[in-house]
C-alpha cells in the first residue's frame, strides 16, 4: 500500500528566513505522480505542483522549491525568504497510475508552518 | 469564475438527522471526489466518480451517500449510521480519474458538526 509520511508537524520560523518541508513516500509502482498543496486558514486546498515518476529535475517556481529524490523516496518543498502569507498547513500526496480507475490519492498528515513576522 | 463550490460553509446536525453537502463545479471535470478531514490529519477518500451516474466507494465510506445525476454536481449525504460525523468535508474534481495522475483540484469546504 502506498504511503505518504510528513514527519514534521508544525513548523516555525521568523519572517525572511528559509523553510523546507519533508516528505517521504512510499509505493511499489514505477508510474505515480507526486503533489504539493497548501491549505491556508481558509480551508480550501490549493494545487502547488505536481511531478511524475520520471521527472526527477527539481523545480523552481518564484520563492518555491522542490526536490525530488527517488533514491530516498522524498519530496522536499522549500520556501525561500518566507513571508507572513506562507503560514499555512502544506500536504504532500501521491497518486499510482491505475490507467484510470481505482487509484488513490493518498495525503500525509500535513505540516502547519507558522512564519512569525 | 470558474472553480468548485461547496454549501453550506458550516452545518450542525442533529444526532439521528441526516444532512446532505452540496458540491457544484463548472470546470467541465469528468471526476469528482469527496474527502473528509480531521482535526491534525490529512484526507481521506470517502466517495469519487469518474462518470455520471457511477461512482465507488474511498477508504472510509461507511455512513455516506453520494450521487451524480448531472457532470456538475455530486453532492454528499451523511447519514445517521455516520458515527462520528463532524469533521471538515472537501469536494473535489479533476479532469479525469485519478488513475491518471491528473490534478485535484478542491473547494473551500463545508464544516459539518453534530450537537
């Protein structure tokens, strides 16, 4: 069974400095997707980034970062020069390629980070 | 605006009630998902359908109800035989099933709490 681990369940930091989040998963498929999504205060999730097994490159995309690893089976989320906006909880979540049916989308328990002004 | 919208917001029920979540989206999606989320955990799948006038059972499906009579709607009923239904309800829908790795996209939630 797939699993998805988020060992870190809060996280603090002041304002400008640098955060990476953790996750690790776990699966027996070669083909599955990773994601990243943020659920501010709100309570709506919001779609960060998806990867396939296969694109190992890592990402950047303004002050956000990832890092994907299959070698050790993570996914790292970094946010640089956090600012009071990125406070939010972020889920990491994997989904097996099923050919369209059956599949799941399974989500780690989630890391709230708190950026302190 | 394009998006998926889910009512109410908040909803309290009466223990033995039954109460039905309304999830509506225009994104022309083919599948739609509807996941619960408890306080300090990540989601878990209780309905999705890929199809109109089909869908399965998630992980925790045991006291819910669903249909998809129209590609739009997929609206979730949680019944008296839910033992502990108050919790954090998200819909969801997605170009196509999740089998093919597509991305989820989600709604702004509907808390449930029972009195």
């Amino acid at each position: 069974a797939q699993k998805v681990t988020q060992a870190q369940t809060e996280i603090s930091v002041v304002e400008k400095e640098d955060v990476t989040l953790d996750c690790v998963y776990e699966t027996r498929d070669t083909t599955y997707y990773l994601f990243w999504y943020k659920q501010p205060p709100s309570g709506e999730l919001v779609f960060l980034i998806r990867r396939n097994s296969f694109d190992e490159q890592n990402e950047i995309s303004g002050r956000y970062s990832w890092n994907f690893q299959k070698s050790t089976s993570s996914f790292n989320f970094t946010i640089t020069a956090s600012q009071v906006v990125d406070s939010a909880v972020y889920f990491c979540a994997l989904s097996e390629y099923r050919g369209g049916s059956g599949s799941r989308l399974t989500f780690g328990e989630g890391t709230q980070l708190t950026v302190n002004p | 605006d394009g998006g998926i919208t889910q009512s109410p917001k908040y909803l309290f029920r009466k223990e033995g009630q039954n109460v039905t979540l309304s999830c509506e989206q225009n994104l022309n999606h083919d599948a739609m998902y509807w996941y619960r989320q408890d306080p300090g955990q990540g989601l878990r799948l209780i309905y999705y359908s890929q199809i109109v006038n089909d869908f399965q059972k998630g992980d925790i499906a045991e006291g819910y109800s669903v249909s998809r009579e129209k590609k739009e709607s997929f609206p979730l009923t949680v019944t008296s035989a839910q033992k502990n239904p108050t919790a954090f309800y998200l819909c969801a829908s997605s170009i196509k099933g999740q089998g093919s790795g597509n991305t989820i996209y989600f709604g702004e939630g509907s808390w449930l709490t029972v009195v």
